[in-house]
C-alpha cells in the first residue's frame, strides 16, 4: 500500500449480520464522505426555508429585476479558490484558476475533454493536492490541515458523487448509504433513520435491502446521492454524475439536483458535458487555457 493510503480495519456489525474487513485507501474514504449542507437535521428531512423563493436561479428571479450573482453574493459563502496551480511533469493543466461559491448555488463546468475540469474538482474536494493556490471550504483553509484532520473534514463537510456509483456490492441499498455515517462514528439508530428517510426522498423507499445489481442505472446512482447527502455536508462536488445514465434516468437526476438546491439550498460544484444539466444550473464556468472563463 502506498504512502498515500491510510489503514485500518473497520467492523460494521449493525444491519443484519456482521463483517470485520476493509483496508481503506484514503480516497476511498473521500469518495464515500456524503453531501448535504443543512438537509437533515435531527434524522428528519427540513422543509424548504421560506424566506428564500422556491427557485433562486436566474430564469426565476429574472423577472424581478435580480440577477442571479448579486442574489448569491448575498449568501453565505462556501467555496473560495485563488490562484490554482497545477502541472503534471512539464504540461501545466490550471493556470492560477479563481473560483467562489455560495450556499444553495448550483456551478456547472463545462469544457473540452482534457481541459482540466476533473482534475480542478479533486483538487477542490481535496483529493488532489495542487501546486499552489488556496482553497477554503466553510471557513477552513484545507491546504493547512494535515492527512487525519483533512480525512475528517471531508468526511464531514464533503460529499461526492462520481459519474460511476461506487457502491459496495456485498451490500444492500441501505447499507451503502449508511456506510458513511458509521465512519463518521454516528449512532448507528440514528444513521440508518437518516438514511431510510433520505432514500425514501430519493423514491427508492421499496429498494432499501436490494444489492446494487439489482438496481437500475438511474437506482445506483440515487443511492450514491443518497450516500452523499447522509453526513450533511456543506457542499457535493459531481464529476460527471449522468455520464453513464439513459436520457430518461439523467433527466430524473438533473430535476432532483436543482430539487435539492431550490428546496434545501443544497450546494453543487458539477463538471458535465450535459448541456441540459449546465443549462439547469445557477452558472454555468467553462475551463478554457487551463482558467474558468
């Protein structure tokens, strides 16, 4: 195991049966942390925060003479970036890239394949280290925190989802989506609530206990949104989340990610090719000569 991998041996002995397994590499860990700023809280859903209009991006608000990135500035930030470099061996990919977002808002990049936008999402979820720059995430600098305090605040303030679902195959639904609220230490009564109700949001309530190969395309990825929202975390970064999904089942995802930020105000960072899904967000970046445009 390389020196970039943390390990350990976890034993989940809670939903139905028990297991003593798993060695852990660190960005495993990453990829099951979980997105959800503010969706639960107490193991029950919240209902919308009426102060807020039922939609707050800008083909809504336009008529009422506010542009949409005067409303975001108004809200709280969540994501600074500034002076993003990165290379790899003599190639620089980002070029001193700038980026902010705020509570609620939903920020698609768009680009050509290879323009760096994947790798400007694992370096802002911090499972890329960049050459320079500085990221702050709920007012925590992320590039000053060493390997363990890192892994935990990701695992709490963090969620992703991939365009492939990573879930576990040995596990149910349910499991999966409660996986990480068990690394988190949770209570697990209280994990499997959360995740019961999340899925039961998600219209996956009749496909707790099945497997992954049991599931649809559309299903599977669910779950893993699911799986992002259970440790509420303060903003989702998605590489690509529809990639591998029929029309229909990527329709149903890009109407739940804007139902999620317009209900819950839910943040989103999304790298796509969807022009459907770039059309449905709050702003839409393109990554062009290595710097967001």
């Amino acid at each position: 195991m390389s020196g970039g991998e943390s390990t350990g041996v976890w034993q989940y002995a809670g939903l139905r049966r028990s297991y003593v397994f798993i060695i852990f590499p660190a960005n495993w860990l990453a990829r099951t942390s979980i997105f959800a700023a503010g969706l639960l809280r107490n193991g029950r859903l919240r209902h919308r925060t009426k102060a807020l209009p039922a939609r707050i991006g800008p083909k809504n608000i336009a008529h009422q003479g506010i542009h949409a990135v005067d409303l975001f500035k108004k809200l709280p930030m969540v994501l600074q970036a500034k002076d993003i470099y990165k290379s790899f061996g003599q190639l620089p990919i980002l070029k001193g890239v700038n980026v902010e977002v705020s509570r609620g808002e939903v920020v698609s990049i768009v680009g050509k394949s290879g323009a760096g936008k994947s790798t400007l999402l694992h370096i802002l979820g911090t499972l890329d280290n960049a050459d320079q720059g500085q990221i702050t995430i709920n007012n925590t600098a992320v590039r000053n925190l060493s390997p363990r305090p890192l892994a935990a605040f990701r695992n709490r303030h963090i969620g992703f989802v991939f365009q492939f679902h990573h879930l576990l195959p040995e596990f149910s639904a349910l499991e999966n989506v409660c996986i990480p609220g068990f690394i988190r230490k949770q209570e697990e009564a209280a994990v499997k609530q959360r995740a019961t109700e999340l899925l039961d949001f998600l219209g996956l309530s009749h496909r707790l206990q099945h497997k992954p190969t049991e599931l649809s395309g559309g299903e599977q990825q669910r779950v893993a949104v699911a799986r992002a929202l259970v440790n509420q975390p303060d903003i989702i970064f998605a590489d690509e989340p529809t990639g591998n999904l029929d029309s229909a089942a990527s329709q149903d995802l890009h109407r739940l990610i804007r139902r999620l930020s317009d209900e819950y105000r839910q943040t989103f960072v999304i790298v796509t090719h969807n022009k459907e899904l770039a059309d449905l967000s709050d702003r839409c970046l393109e990554m062009r000569d290595g710097l967001l445009v």
